[in-house]
C-alpha cells in the first residue's frame, strides 16, 4: 500500500492505494497551522493502514535539494505559520516510511504528463487558487535549477486602466499571484471569480494575467500544452477566456503556433494527488 499528500494551502488531500491508478480511499482536511493539519493526517495514515511509501506534493516554496540540510521544507512561504516546515522530516518520523517530495504543481504536471500519453514530450502545470504556482514536465521529468519554477512570481504587464490595486503578495505585491490568486481576486471585488457575473471586468483582467503567464511559458521553454487547475480556473469560461487571450498575445508569432495548447485537466481534481502516489511508487521502488 502506498500513501499520497497533496498538500494545499486551504486543504490537505490524503489518499492510499496500491498504485496511482488504484486510490482505495482517501480523506480532505483543512489546512490550518502545520502542528495540527500534520498530526491529523499521519494519524488519517495511521488508521488507514500500513504503507511502504509516502508521495507529498507540497505548495511552497519548498527545499528539493537531497544534499541540502532543510531538504523537505517548506520555506519561506506567504502562509503563516508554514514558513520552514520539516513537512517530509515529519512523516518519515511518524510513520518510519521513506518519503518522495515535489511541489504540488511538479506532482501534478507528472500525473498530466502521464494521462496525455506523453505526447508532445512537454507540459506545464499552472494551478491558479490560494496562491499560483508552475511545474514543467520535459521528456517525462520535471525541470528545476537550483530551485523549482516560481511561475505565481513573475510580474506580469499591468494595463493603463488597471493599475490602482497594488497586489497581495507580501514580498512582490503585484506578481502574477498577487493579482490574479484566489485571495487576490477576493481582497479586490470581495467575491470569488465564479460568483462575479459573467459581464464583470474581473473575468478579462484574470484571464489577461494569466494569459501572460501562459504566453511567457510558450516563449520561453516551448512547452506543448499549459494545463490549468486550481480552484480560480473553475471558474466558468476561464481557461477558454485565457486561451483566446493567449493567442491574441502571440499575434501569430511563435513557431509551435497551433500545437501549443491551453487545457483543463485530464485529471480533473485528482491530478495532484494521483502525482504524489506517482512519487510514492517511485521513491518505493528507489
């Protein structure tokens, strides 16, 4: 049996089973500070069974580092109270099993990645919710530097009639989460975007945001498809409105031209857990 963590900002999906295909059951907690939202879900762990590997797919920042010593962390996060968790250090301990670890994002990417068939060779992850992060499959891995991608932080180009709000993100103000996230959207307009009526400006000004984000990944690593999840990209008409933004910015210009695509996913909701059980079966057979 193995076990899988996706772990968000607003809630902790939990799930075991015998392999990423085969989820025999599964448990959503709420995210609230890391003593109580850890304890609960190793004692969801400890209840459910032995397993012999655990995935996390974690929001971040996060340590990916194997020789580094907070490998495992949760670093300098916007989320109070999170900022260097030993999330993966926690769950070896708990439950004396090893631990695969990657960004939500990265996990996701790798379940897409893999639901697509591998076709095209290349896919990014953009999750759009709590906050905005990034991950990119190429040939079947996820690329990282130094650090993975922090796709949520570019600064995208304000328009001449929309730049009087200033951003939420406590570090960059108006990056590309601090405008177009879930809390973003909310501190601005007081609603979640699904429930601004269809005519409201907020829906062109997120899907331009986003957009950007979009056209930057197609410019600048060529990615064949940009699959977008996330709780904001529920929001009807969403990711058409981005897509059609998208190819207005590229004004024709990029040779993928129409192989590059802007989807929802395969996977619907369960992308991100069914990648931390894709690390769980890996780090299981490492």
């Amino acid at each position: 049996m193995l076990g899988a963590i996706e772990a968000g900002g607003t809630k902790f999906v939990l799930a075991v089973g015998t392999s990423s295909q085969n989820i025999t059951a599964r448990r959503s907690i709420p995210t609230r500070d890391p003593a109580i939202t850890l304890a609960e879900a190793a004692d969801w762990f400890a209840q459910a069974g032995a397993i012999s590997a655990l995935g996390i797919g974690s929001f971040g920042p996060v340590d990916l580092d194997p020789a580094s010593l907070t490998w495992g962390r949760i670093t300098n996060t916007p989320k109070p109270g999170w900022a260097d968790c030993d999330i993966a250090g926690f769950f070896m301990d708990r439950l004396g099993v090893p631990v695969g670890f990657y960004t939500d994002v990265n996990a996701a990417a790798l379940a897409e990645y893999a639901a697509a068939g591998g076709v095209g060779g290349s896919l990014a992850y953009l999750t759009i919710g709590t906050g905005i992060g990034g991950g990119l499959v190429l040939d079947g891995k996820p690329v990282h530097g130094i650090a993975h991608p922090e796709v949520g932080h570019i600064y995208p180009r304000r328009t001449a009639d929309d730049c009087e709000f200033p951003g939420i993100c406590p570090h960059h103000g108006d990056c590309l989460e601090g405008l177009a996230s879930g809390p973003a959207i909310f501190t601005r307009w007081g609603k979640p975007l699904s429930q601004l009526p269809e005519g409201h400006p907020a829906h062109a000004i997120i899907a331009d945001y986003i957009a950007q984000a979009c056209h930057m990944l197609f410019a600048s690593v060529a990615v064949g498809e940009i699959v977008i999840g996330g709780g904001v990209a529920n929001t009807p008409d969403l990711v058409e409105r981005v897509a059609e933004r998208a190819r207005a910015l590229d004004a024709g210009y990029l040779p993928g031209g129409t192989r590059h695509a802007i989807i929802r996913p395969r996977l619907g909701g369960d992308a991100g857990i069914i990648g931390a059980l894709m690390l769980a079966e890996a780090t299981g057979k490492g």
